[in-house]
C-alpha cells in the first residue's frame, strides 16, 4: 500500500511512523513535512488540490491521510474523492463539527448533547448586550480554527469586551465569537477512529494550553501533553454514550456521517 500523509508535525509523523511498522505498507510520503520526519520518510511540497491529486495519479497512492483541520475546512477531502482517490478524513461537511465552533453547538443543542450555554456575537454592537447576560468568568471562542489561539477567558465586562473584538478582528470562522458559559473543572481528551457506522476510542490524553506554569497566561496550540490519563479512565462510556454516540448520530441525520478521527476535547 502507497500512503500519502498531509501535514508537517509530530502527529503526522507519528503516523508515518505507525504506517512504517505496518508489512503492507510499501511506500510512505508527507507533504510538507519536516526535516525530522524527512530523515527517514520522503517529505515532498504539493501546493493545493490539483497538484495533490496529480500527485496521487503519478504515484499511484492508495491512501490519503488528512491530518490537520485546515485542508478539511477548505473541501479537500471532498476533491480527493470525486477523483475517485481513497482518503482518510472526514468531509467538508461532517468536519464542520470540529472547524465550526458554532456549527458543533447548534449540533449539540439540536441533539440535546451536554453542551455549556452559549450566544452567538457576530459584531461589536451585539457584543455589549449579549456579554451582559453572562455571569463572570465567560468563555469567548473564534466560531473558526485559529491554531489553539482563538479561546479567551475574560474576568470582568472590560476584558470581555476586549477580548471579544480582538476575536471579531481576527475574522475566524462566518459566525464570528461564541461566548460560552464558563465551566471549572480538569480537562482531558480523547479520540475516536469512526469509519461513518462503527468507532473505536483511544486512550486519553492531557495537554497543557496555558503559556505559563500554573495554568497562566494565554491558550496556546499547546506546550505539552501527556498520556494516558489514568484518573479519566472511569469516565470513558458515559462520554461514549452521552457525547460520542449522539454527536455521529446527529451527523448522520444531518447526511453527513463522519468518516475519520474525531477529536472530542
């Protein structure tokens, strides 16, 4: 089996990694890559879709593995596909419930899925009423990828109106900043391999957002993490069943199965 893996950080090489140990692998690039995973995978530069795909018709890949979330934001999956090339990775559509902060909690409240209360700010004059109506702390969040940076938790109205045109300036997303209900706890993730009917969960894992020590500072796209995660293990079939299960249910009634890893955070 040829492998093509897209992305360039430890988790693409991870898999490469993963994909090397396997017999039936027989040939594994990345694009872009990094200079550690070119020191033993072959690293090559595809720039968008067609050249991508070209790259697949030349090189006979059997299997494209989408790692981060931007190439499925922007519809390459679905590309892929209709040049009838296998790809692991959910659509365009289903990946929404990861891309889209907005559109996973319209999803989550549709299907009654345990979801913090939450508004949607889509300008600087909604901001002031919609902010007034949460207690502090609040919870502001970019509805688009930001690379781990669009989460900010503001103490008092000042810092959340702060925070939030800061988010409206950075223009992630089409539905602007959701202000959240804030909810104090320990976090801590998991991962769910769905081929669009079945899933397999894997083991859980914790990283470390905050800048500084002592969970300071701004949220980062992460400064460490790891696994697994003993004390988590008692909450793994109630996030299952009550998380999980209803959330690919929900996509599949939406005509959108997911097909991929879905990251629960």
């Amino acid at each position: 089996m040829k492998v093509l893996i897209l992305g360039s950080g430890a988790r693409e090489h991870a898999i490469a990694e993963a994909f090397g140990r396997s017999s039936r692998t027989t040939e594994i690039y990345v694009s872009p890559g990094n200079d550690g995973i070119g020191e033993t995978f072959d690293c090559v530069a595809l720039n968008g879709f067609e050249e991508i795909c070209s790259f697949c018709k030349n090189k006979n890949i059997d299997l494209v593995l989408i790692g981060p979330e931007q190439p499925i934001a922007e519809g390459l999956s679905d590309y892929l596909r209709q040049h009838s090339i296998r790809v692991f990775g959910p659509s365009q559509a289903a990946g929404a419930i990861e891309y889209s902060k907005a559109f996973a909690k319209r999803i989550m409240t549709k299907y009654q899925v345990p979801t913090a209360i939450y508004r949607i700010i889509r300008n600087r004059a909604e901001a002031e009423d919609i902010l007034k109506s949460f207690k502090m702390p609040v919870v502001l969040k970019a509805d688009g990828l930001a690379a781990g940076k669009g989460v900010i938790i503001a103490h008092d109205l000042a810092e959340a109106y702060e925070a939030c045109n800061t988010l409206l300036r950075q223009d992630c997303g089409q539905d602007g900043v959701l202000a959240e209900e804030y909810l104090e706890g320990w976090e801590v993730s998991l991962f769910a391999i769905c081929d669009g009917d079945n899933y397999r969960t894997t083991l859980f894992s914790q990283d470390h957002k905050q800048l500084h020590d002592g969970d300071l500072g701004p949220n980062t796209g992460g400064m460490g993490a790891y696994c697994p995660v003993s004390e988590a293990q008692e909450y793994r079939s109630s996030i299952e069943k009550a998380i999980l299960e209803p959330v690919l249910t929900a996509l599949k009634e939406e005509n959108c199965s997911y097909s991929g890893i879905l990251y629960l955070g």
